[in-house]
C-alpha cells in the first residue's frame, strides 16, 4: 500500500539528489540508483542495517552514513528531495527535525515520508505480543508522547502524534503540504483477499507530500 504511494508523490527523480532518513538496507536506495537518480544518500542508524545497505548499493552512486537522522550534520540547500519510510515515530524531537529538513532541502525541494498511521499508536493499552493484530484499540489519541510496543522478544519505543501536530509542525518549520494519503489499499495489490478485507479495516499508513 505505501510503496506505489511514495513513488507517485515522488514523481520525477531522475538525476536528482536524493536524500533517504532511516534508509534500513537501502532497498529503497538501490531501486532508485537502479533506475536513474543523480545520487543518493541514506542514513541509518543500526549498524547491521547500514552495513547491509553499503553491500546493497555497492558500486553505485550512493553512500550510506551510519549515525541517526537526529545527529546527521544537515548541510544547506544540498538536496532535491528527502525521503523517510516509515522512521519517523521512532524520533522524539519531531519539530527539530522538520526543521533541519527544510534547511537541508534545494528551493521547491520535495519532502516525501511515511509513518505508522497514528490510529494506530494512539493506545497506552499496546498488543500484548508482536503477532498480526486483529483488532485494534484506538484510545488516548490526543495524549501525545511515548508508546511501548513489544516486536520480537524486545521492547520498541515509538513517539505517537496526531495528523493535526505532523501537519503543525511541517507548516512551522516553513513546508507547504500538497498531499496527504492513509494508504487506502487496492485490490490487486494483494495476493489474499482475506489480507484486502483486513486492510480495509483500519488505516496502517500515513503519508505526507511537501515542498519547500
């Protein structure tokens, strides 16, 4: 549901510059590469995932920093278009880096991400474990802040928000938002139709499209 989403928001990226927060193993990276981008640079802060992504684009035009997007040294005006799929509940100071973003971003530069769609981190009561939900308790909404979640014999700490404090402080920080999307799935996207009608249920995904 998030992949065709992004790509469309996205839009024109041959030759362009592009920057990718929270990049994992970089598959995302190595498509892009693949299919014309001028240059691309993914950060990401686990070691295992930033080595994998530097065997992943190896050979290409890209480059992988490991450290966190948080710590990453922003230059100025450097950068088409910055991406980050699905990272950015799991950043507390989201205003901080809105902010960096934008600085980092060319003139009418794009800022394309997604994230865990807020219905479904709103809840202090989490799933008890890390199996495929099927039902979801959607609670303290408008409480902002921490959440704990356990996802594979560990404890993972994401930072819920709602649509109106993302939207808030991408305006701060000087973006205009063109698009919106909560990843409402289609049919030939899935391969099950029990998964389709599950899908259908509850919004998983959150995307915004922006420009500077």
């Amino acid at each position: 549901m998030e992949g065709p989403i992004i790509y469309e928001l996205i839009g024109d990226y041959q030759d362009k510059i592009i920057l990718d927060l929270g990049c994992e193993d970089a598959s995302f990276g190595k498509e892009l590469l693949d299919q014309g981008v001028g240059s691309y640079t993914g950060i990401e802060g686990s070691k295992q995932m930033a080595d994998s992504a530097n065997r992943n684009i190896i050979g290409e035009n890209g480059r992988i920093q490991h450290g966190t997007m948080e710590s990453y040294s922003y230059p100025n005006n450097e950068f088409d278009i910055v991406t980050s799929r699905f990272a950015f509940h799991y950043v507390s100071n989201i205003n901080e880096l809105f902010d960096n973003v934008y600085k980092t971003l060319k003139h009418k530069g794009k800022f394309i991400f997604s994230v865990q769609h807020p219905l479904t981190t709103s809840s202090f009561i989490s799933k008890d474990t890390g199996d495929k939900r099927g039902n979801w308790i959607v609670d303290d909404y408008f409480i902002e802040g921490e959440r704990r979640e356990p996802w594979i014999e560990q404890t993972v700490v994401k930072y819920h928000r709602s649509i109106e404090q993302y939207f808030k402080s991408l305006t701060l920080s000087g973006f205009t938002i063109v698009d919106l999307r909560e990843g409402a799935p289609k049919r030939e996207h899935f391969s099950s139709q029990e998964e389709f009608e599950r899908r259908q249920r509850i919004p998983v995904v959150l995307i915004f499209s922006c420009i500077k």
